[in-house]
C-alpha cells in the first residue's frame, strides 16, 4: 500500500460537501445520542441539495470558491515527493504505451457522439451513466464484437509493451484509437474530477 504524503494540501471542497458537513453539524446537534445511516443521510442530503434555490447554494457555493483559492494557494508552494504526480502516485512515462480500452469502452467510443447528440445538455456523468445503461442492455452476442475488439488492442498493447521495455522499434502516436482511444481516457480523467468537484 503506497504511503500518503502528509504534506500534501488537503483537496478543494465542493459546494455540496460543504453543504453536507452543515446537515451533519445540524443532525449531530438535534440527535447528539442517534447514530447516523450514512445511506439514509446521504439520500436526504442530496434531496434537500437538489431544493435548495440557486441563492440558497450561493453561500456554499462561496464557500467552495474560498477552498478552491486557498487550495491553489497552497498547491503552488507544494513540492511532491520525487518521483511522484500530483496525485501521489508515480508518475507516467509519457512515452510509454497507452493503456488500452475495456470492451465498454470500445462501445462508449463508438456511441458517446450519439448520445451526445441525442442529449445536447448532458453532463459528462451522465452520459457516461446513459452509456452504461445501454450496455448493460445488450446481450453476450451483441457485446461480442467489443470484446474481440479489446482483446485485439490488448494484444497490440502488450507487442508495444515488450518493444518498449525491450527498448525495441516502438513509436507512440498520440493520434491512434489503436494505443486505447484518447477520447476514453480523458473521459476519465474528467470524471475524477468531477467526483471531487461535482455540486451533486
């Protein structure tokens, strides 16, 4: 288990954990003895989130502005261990071959410009929530042509894999869906982020 670097600032707060900290203080001051249904606590936080006016979250919403400037504040005088990202861990050869995509994945490249598309106004959680709704529809034969198509990735990645640390012929193009699909990481990427900074 990787160690974590205590001096690492602590991650920006979002309006809605903000939020929530304030339902748990008042919760904790109204039944001091009760214990708390984290689930049950968590549904009610979110529905009485999703009600509030938008000049009701604005306090919440300031107060995660404030965090966001304290936490850049405080990532710029920040220096991490050698050897490690921003994240804490180790940090990627950009040279390296890229990751290749899931079966999901490879479907979600396909029809992400669809639904897209389809729901102009989506979030990027969500489409990826509407995508796996879709897949999670198809049949073991519909889902076939996916996985063939991820295995044959897989299999390129791990000839790429073997010439770059055999210090071989290997040459990462950036631009090729081959090494993994760009589009699918960077989805990725995005929904950490969004995890950490989503309001809902």
């Amino acid at each position: 288990m990787m160690r974590k670097d205590v001096n690492k600032p602590k991650g920006k707060t979002s309006a809605y954990a903000f939020f929530v900290q304030t339902c748990r203080e008042e919760h904790r001051k109204k039944n001091p003895e009760q214990s708390v249904n984290f689930a049950e606590f968590s549904k009610k936080c979110s529905e009485r989130w999703k009600a509030l006016s938008p000049s009701d979250k604005k306090c919440f919403e300031d107060m995660a502005k404030a965090d966001k400037v304290r936490y850049n504040r405080e990532m710029r005088d920040y220096v991490p261990p050698k050897g490690f990202g921003k994240r804490g861990r180790k940090r990627k050869d950009p040279n390296a071959p890229k990751r290749p995509p899931s079966a999901f994945f490879v479907f979600c490249s396909e029809y992400r410009p669809s639904v897209k598309q389809q729901y102009p106004g989506l979030s990027i959680g969500d489409c990826a929530k509407k995508l796996g709704e879709m897949w999670s529809k198809l049949s073991q034969s519909e889902k076939q042509p996916y996985e063939e198509k991820a295995q044959k990735l897989r299999e390129k990645y791990d000839r790429d894999m073997v010439a770059y640390r055999g210090g071989g012929t290997y040459a990462r193009n950036p631009g090729s869906s081959a090494q993994g699909g760009d589009e699918e990481d960077d989805d990725e990427g995005e929904d950490e982020d969004e995890e950490e900074e989503d309001d809902e």
